[in-house]
C-alpha cells in the first residue's frame, strides 16, 4: 500500500491552495479527484491581483502549474472511501488501489446528487443510509438495494455483499458510469443492475418497500444511496465527523473533530467564493502540517 503524508480530495482551489502549503513545508502531498466545477470557460472578475477577468479554467491550471513546482502529485482519480486505521493512519480506497495517509484534507465542494426517491427524508435512519460502513451490520442477511449509477454504487455494493446475499443496484434511469472491471466484479458477486426508477419508499414503522416509476413495487429491507460520486458527506459518514446539514464542522483551523482531518472550501458551508476556499485552504494546510510534524515529535517553526 502506498503511503503519503498528506492526502487531499479535491483539486480545486482549496485543495490546490492546503497542497502548495503543506509541500513547500516539505511533507509528500497527494492529490486526488478529478477538475472541479470552476474548471469552466466563465469570467471571474472579482479575484484578488486580477485587474482583468480571468477564466476559471485558467485560475486552475495557474494554481496545479504552482503545485506542481513544489512537487504535489495530482491525480485525476475517484476517491470512494475513506477510513480511520488502527495505525493511526487513515486509509483511502481509491477506484485503482489503497493509499495510507497520515492527514487528509477534504476539498471536496458540496455536489450530492439526490436519491429521486420523493420522501426519502422520512425513511433515513429507518431503512435508507447514505454510509455502507456505518449501516451495514444492521441489514445483515437483509434484501438491500443501492441506489445509484456510477463506480461509487458499485463499490458500495460489493461491499454490502459482505454482509448479505440479497443485493441488487438501481440506477434510476440513469446511463451506468462503471469501467468494465467494475461491472464484472459485480457480475462475479451475482449483484444484479437494473435499470428502474424507485420513486417512493413505503412502510409503516420504517421502510418495507419500494414504488417504481412503472407503477410497480417490491419489497426491501434498506436502501442504501450512492448516486453520483463519493462526496465530502459521505466520508463524514464514514469518519464519524460533525456535520452541519449537508456541511462539514470544522473549526477557524479548519480542524474537525477527528484528529488528522481538515475540510476547507464550499464542503464546510461558509462563503462560497473562490478567495474563501483559497484561504481556507491554507489554513488547512497549515494545520495539517502542524498535525504531521507533531506525529513525527517536530514542534518548532510554522510554514
């Protein structure tokens, strides 16, 4: 397994900005997620230093070209889960491997792509969950389907499979977004992919059933959502952070309440502007460096 120092999830400015900082201190700084949302054609006029607008394209490739000067490897690469170890390391599972980090940094913005289950809502916690490795026991032996289209679904399921027999992807109409060693996998755990668009749960003291679009319905012990790709609520689910709605806790370090992880940028909920997320970042960096120096017992100087 390989090891870094410091693993960020999310190349955008935050990420970007936590990555410059914590290499120029000298820590091997990884990486990963693929360009964000402002990696567009759009003019931004209001950024600090620029007299003239300034693509966001061009905002983002100026600051990986910084990175890179400091060495920061960059890899377009889907993060699907991210645990604590009993090395007091954590341990992030990628769509390509495993890699042990030492401190993360989430940078991962706020994109959670709804369930299309209507009332949804009132079933979480009572049959529908967003954290495999939270909810999972509970549904042992159970029917569970997952719900969702892409290579997070399906690692999602195959690890449900680890506790049950009965368990079969959704994709809400969607097209599928899995590599072919993804679907094989699947076909290997018998997980079957079906092309139906649950609409409502249904059940009276938590969730018994499902109704399709179609107008047909099954019965189900839980449902758990993995549309899209792992999001920063996802590996708070997973971590065990504080969350604020759909945002991460973190304090003015950018600190959460989990040693050795940081969250900077539109994930933590605060003004959602690029200069905002560049600062945060920073601040993440900052901290993050200050967390894996003192596992190394360095305690003088601050980058």
């Amino acid at each position: 397994m390989k090891h870094v120092q410091i693993l960020i999830v999310g190349q955008g400015p935050a990420g970007i900005s936590a990555a410059i900082y914590t290499a120029r201190a000298g820590l091997d700084t990884q990486i990963l997620g693929c360009p964000p949302k402002i990696e567009g054609d759009y003019d931004i006029d209001n950024y600090f230093g620029f007299p003239e607008s300034i693509t966001g394209a061009e905002l983002i490739k100026r600051g990986v070209k910084q990175a890179e000067r400091f060495d920061v490897a960059i890899r377009c690469e889907r993060v699907l889960g991210i645990h604590s170890s009993d090395r007091n390391t954590f341990e992030v599972k990628t769509e390509k491997g495993l890699i042990e980090a030492d401190a993360v940094i989430l940078a991962t913005g706020v994109a959670r792509v709804k369930s299309m289950i209507k009332n949804a809502a009132d079933y979480e916690g009572k049959g529908i969950s967003y954290c495999v490795s939270c909810d999972a026991f509970f549904f042992r032996d159970k029917k569970v389907m997952v719900v969702g289209e892409g290579i997070f679904a399906a690692n999602q399921a195959l690890e449900l499979r680890e506790y049950t027999s009965e368990v079969s992807i959704y994709t809400q109409g969607r097209e599928l977004a899995m590599t072919p060693e993804f679907i094989q996998r699947l076909k290997k755990a018998n997980i079957p992919i079906i092309e139906r668009t649950i609409t409502m749960a249904t059940g009276e003291n938590g969730l018994q059933g499902v109704i399709f679009k179609d107008g047909g319905t099954e019965t189900v012990d839980g449902i758990f959502v993995a549309r899209g790709e792992a999001s920063s609520l996802d590996f708070a689910y997973s971590l065990g952070l504080m969350r604020k709605g759909v945002f991460i806790e973190a304090d003015n370090e950018q600190k959460t309440n989990i040693p050795g992880v940081f969250a900077a940028g539109d994930c933590v909920g605060n003004f959602l502007q690029i200069s905002v997320a560049v600062g945060e970042g920073a601040k993440a960096g900052r901290s993050a460096i200050k967390y894996v120096k003192g596992l190394n017992g360095i305690t003088n100087g601050d980058n």
